[in-house]
C-alpha cells in the first residue's frame, strides 16, 4: 500500500498539480484499485485475527 503510494500516487498527483492531464488521471484512477483492494484485504485480515482472537 505504501509502496504504491510512494510508486504511483505521488507522481500522478505531481504531474495533476501542473494541470490536467488525461493521461496521468486515468493511471490515478486504475492506480487507486490497487490501495483500495489493498486496503480491503488488509481489514478483512485484521477483522478475522480479531475474531480469531476473541473466539
């Protein structure tokens, strides 16, 4: 998740701060799945090792 923050956030984010640009927004948004099924996986994870846990 970090990594692709650091990866392919913050140079899309970059080249947007200088303007529009197609190309840079549309890799943004294909670039955002990749955190968001990251993000997911990793709260499906803790919510099991809590129930885990407390089971």
């Amino acid at each position: 998740m970090w990594l692709s923050t650091a990866l392919l956030q913050v140079p899309r984010h970059t080249t947007l701060g200088s303007g529009f640009d197609r190309r840079a927004w549309s890799g943004l948004v294909l670039s955002n799945w990749v955190r968001t099924a990251a993000w997911s996986a990793r709260g499906v994870l803790v919510l099991w090792m809590v129930a885990r846990a407390l089971g």
